[in-house]
C-alpha cells in the first residue's frame, strides 16, 4: 500500500496549517462560549483573601465545588470522567447542587443548569461513606491575572465579597467572564 | 566516537592480519575524518538549539505577556510556528535535513507552548493530560507527513508523558494510550527508523510494568508477567515469522518482553507486599520461594535463548535480573536462617541442572551458529 505523500514543502504548510487550526478551534470555541454562554454569578470562597490577586494566577473556591455524594441519581460516574452537576438559583440568588449525573441529564429546570465536571483525584467508589462529598472541577478554578490589574482588584477585594461572572454553554462547559467584587463588575475578559 | 575508536582497532588488526592494505586504511580514516563526522555535529547542535530555542519562546511569551492583546500574543505564537516550519521547507530542499528537522523539532515545541498559553488566556483548567495529547497529535502529524524522525522522536516522548501524567491523576489503566501509541509505532515502521521502534517499545514497556496495579484487584502483576512472557514468546517461538514480515526485530522483541516479564515478577515478589501472602503469614515463605524458583528457571532459560541466538541485549537482562532476583531474596529472607539455607540449596540444585541443560543447548547450537563468539 503506497500511500500519496505531498512534496515537503506542501507537507510543511499542511503541519502548520493543522497546528493552527488547532490553536484557532481553541480560541474560537472559548469565543463562542463567553459571547452565548448563559451567565451566572458565583461566589468565591475566600481561600485566603489577603492573597487572592498577588501570584500570576489564583486558584478560585466555590461552594458548588462540593457535591453530597447523596445527589447522584443514575449510573454512579467512575474515575477521572467527565460527571455532570446540576445546580439550581435558591431565593437569595445562590446556587447550590441538586443532582450529580453520569450522562448530561435530558432536561433542566428553568433556575437549573448544568454543569460539566471532573472530579479532582478521582469520583469516589461505591463504598464510599453516602454522606461524604466529591470535589468538584468545572474548568474555571484558574484565574491568570495581568500584572497591571492584580494591584488594583486586591485592594478592591479586601474585605469585599467576591464572586466570578461564568458563562456555561449548552453541553455544561463553563469559562470565567469577569470579576464582581461586592456584586459589581469590576473586569471583564475581553475576547481578543 | 566510540565507533571511531572500535573502527580504528579493527583496522590495526586487520592490516596486521594482512587483510587491509596501507593504502586502503589510511583512505577509510580519510573518509571517515571528512565533513560526514562534523555535519552530524552540527546537526546535533541543531537538534539542541531547536530544544532550546523553544523554552525561549515559551518564557519570552510568558515574560512580556501584559504588554500585549490577546490577538498580538496569538499572532506572535502562530507566527513563530509558521516560521520554524517555513525555515525546514526552506533547508530541506538544501540537503540541510539536519537543520530542517532541527527547525521542525522548534515549530513542534512552539505548538506546545501556544496550547498551554492559550489555555491560560482563556483561563482553560480542563484536563492537563489532554492537552499533552493535542500536543503530541501534533507532533505525530509531522512526523508523518514531512517524514521527520527528530518530530517522532518528540511525539513518542509526549505520548508516554501523557500516559504518565493521565495515569497519576486517574490512577487507571488509560487502554487509550495503546491507540495513540501504535500509531506512533507505525510510523516509526514506516520511516524505517529503528531507534524510534526502540523509543516506542520502551514507552509500551513503561506503560505495561506499572499496569498490574491498575487493573482487576490492583494487583494483578501475573498479567503483566504473561503479557510480557507472550512478547517474549512472539520475538522467540514467533521470531522467524517475524522476521520475515516486519525485518530483523525478533531479537529485540523477545529483549523488551523479557524486561517487562523481570519487572513484573520482581514487583509481585518484592515491591508490592500485598501481592502475595507476606512473609510472616503461614505459607508465605514458601510461595515467595516458588516464585523465586519460577523466576530464576525463566531466567536461565532466557539466557540459554539469548546465548543460542546471540541476544546481548537479552543476556544483559535476564543477568541483571538474576542478580536482582537473588540480592533482594538474599534481603527479603535474611533472619529466618533456616529458610534462607533451605532457599539457596534449592535455588543451587536448580540452577547446576539449568546451566547443565544450558552448556549442552549452547553445544549443539554452536555449529549452527557458525562459530560466533
């Protein structure tokens, strides 16, 4: 079997041409992501306030990060997959967990959304204690700050409750928007 | 080099012997002290530069990144990628090939860094592995398609580092590695390169030893000892047939099985204690000391194979596995005298009656073999 083999020049282009559409396809998808995504607010747990913009990038806490084991409904997810957690908006505004699936789930309420997960080490066993917890990754746990603005939003932040603008697409995949700091919206990512 | 200083022995032999004219010796140095030697020096600083040329630009990217938009910083990583890959189709034509892979090796290693910083742009946590395995897809692609060892070299390199690097955050088997790696191997197959047939059968062996803990009830090491004994059984019992179909890899075959059959045998017996009943429980002692006997039995036969087919590599092995084997038994047993004793007698036995099987197997091959010492 001889398979056609371009010249190396044309070989060359094809490698470059494939490497960049990598590197585009990422920057697109986030694109399209941040501009449709539906947006929610959540707060940040302070891990350690005085910190939080010092480092190149900080490492963001949320509540719905923790998951009572005692949500999952269906299949139990397995290792290190993908799991999906739905999150519904209580009165105040909060959004707490109500369902862990291995699959998307069909259908979400109207104060529900889903979210795309994995777990940080691995999805707790069967034999693990009901009322335990799995913790949580939604893919928006770095945030990589500019020099310029670190300064300005630690001196926002303290003592200021902080909270992350997400937006989640259709399949559960979420991207970090913004900062809020005391509910208003201090920086947004732009785009490009 | 040392092949420079082995030539250069050869050589006074083989004029003392009458062999090898004045003349003709004197033309084989000239030959070999000629431009061949410095031009794969060069290029080996190419390779060098390519590596090092693309942690510049990682840190360069990562050093200056505020100043810049999201768009500049994409641009300059895209352009840097086009133009590594631009300054191969420039050389390669040129009878550079060194160089031109050198360039390739730094367009890869600036692909790479484009995926981490991008991922950091856009504050992309996901799952790192992935986009070590993007990264490696990459790589794997050119070395397909522009023929490149050095990008296959690179690949195989990332593809075990993803596997690594997947398997410590998930601690499971990670079957998909297998996929990416025959592809890898395949087109290793395909350019006819054997060093990187080599680098692919270490990177299935560094995936097959751990495996044992991954799978069934986390310790299952006789899997890994089979799987490597049927490698070892295809590169011996299957060896002609597979040197008909793929070339001259038999040897090498039953080598890497046989690395993977030591490795899994010593960790059953040695590293991971749950493996078998421990020393102190009621018949402990004695199925460590079957083990062993098994151990050291596959051993002798390895070496007696590795001897009738003239197999260094193998012989390597299967000795340092045999040293290995009998130090840390010698450790492992040592306060319980009376076992220890009891071990060696046997161990004695059987190694006299296997070296005797051995001396006789290496006699009647030894005609066969035509006299090679």
């Amino acid at each position: 079997m001889r398979l056609p083999r371009p010249g190396p020049a044309l070989a060359l282009a094809i490698v470059a041409g494939l490497q960049t559409a990598v590197l585009l396809y990422m920057v697109i998808d986030r694109s399209v992501l941040l501009k449709t995504g539906r947006e929610i607010v959540l707060p940040v747990r302070p891990v350690d306030p005085r910190d939080l913009f010092r480092g190149q990038y900080v490492r963001l806490g949320f509540d719905v990060a923790s998951v009572p084991l005692k949500l999952v409904e269906g299949p139990r997810p397995t290792g290190n997959k993908p799991f999906y957690v739905t999150i519904e908006q209580q009165e105040g505004g909060d959004w707490t967990p109500v369902r862990i699936t291995a699959a998307p789930p069909g259908e979400a309420g109207p104060k529900q959304i889903v979210l795309k997960a994995r777990p940080y080490y691995r999805f707790p066993p069967a034999t693990a204690s009901p009322n335990g917890m799995v913790q949580a990754r939604y893919g928006i746990e770095s945030y990589f700050v500019t020099e310029g603005e670190g300064p300005r939003l630690e001196a926002l932040a303290r003592d200021k409750k902080v909270a992350v603008l997400v937006a989640v697409d259709g399949r559960g995949n979420a991207a970090l928007k913004g900062i809020l700091i005391d509910g208003k919206l201090q920086y947004t990512e732009p785009l490009l | 080099m040392l092949y420079r200083l082995r030539l250069e022995r050869d050589l006074k032999r083989w004029q003392e012997k009458g062999l090898l004219s004045e003349a003709t010796a004197a033309a084989i140095r000239a030959e070999l002290a000629g431009a061949h030697w410095s031009i794969s020096a060069a290029g080996a600083f190419a390779i060098l530069g390519a590596i090092l040329f693309g942690f510049a630009v990682m840190s360069f990217v990562a050093a200056n990144w505020d100043g810049m938009s999201k768009l500049l910083r994409l641009l300059l990583l895209v352009g840097a990628m086009w133009a590594c890959y631009g300054a191969a189709a420039y050389l390669l034509p040129r009878n550079l090939g060194r160089f031109a892979h050198a360039a390739i090796l730094g367009g890869i290693a600036v692909y790479g860094a484009s995926i981490m910083l991008v991922a950091q742009m856009y504050h992309m946590e996901g799952s790192p592995p992935d986009a070590v395995l993007l990264w490696a897809l990459g790589g794997l692609a050119a070395a397909y398609l522009v023929r490149s060892e050095a990008a296959l070299g690179a690949s195989i390199v990332l593809i075990t580092t993803w596997s690594l690097y997947e398997r410590m955050l998930s601690e499971t088997a990670h079957w998909s590695f297998l996929a990416v790696w025959a592809l890898a191997a395949a087109c290793a197959y395909l350019l006819r390169w054997r060093p990187g047939l080599h680098l692919a059968a270490v990177s299935l062996v560094i995936w097959l030893v751990p495996l044992g803990a991954l799978i069934l009830d986390n310790h299952a090491h006789w899997v890994v000892a089979m799987i490597g004994l049927a490698i070892a059984a295809a590169g011996s019992l299957g060896g002609r047939e597979l040197d008909q179909r793929l070339g001259p890899v038999s040897s090498a075959v039953f080598a890497y099985g046989l690395a993977v059959t030591v490795a899994a045998l010593f960790t059953l017996q040695f590293i991971d204690e749950r493996a078998i009943p421990s020393l102190r429980a009621p018949n402990g002692i004695a199925v460590l000391l079957l083990l062993a006997v098994l151990t050291l039995g596959l051993l002798l036969a390895a070496m007696a194979w590795g001897i009738h087919t003239d197999n260094s590599g193998a012989m390597w092995i299967a000795y340092a596995g045999f040293a290995a084997e009998i130090f840390t038994l010698y450790v492992k047993t040592f306060g319980t005298l009376l076992n220890t004793s009891l071990f060696f007698l046997v161990a004695a036995i059987i190694v006299s009656g296997l070296a005797w099987l051995a001396l006789r197997l290496h006699r009647r091959a030894q005609p066969a073999v035509g006299g090679v010492t």
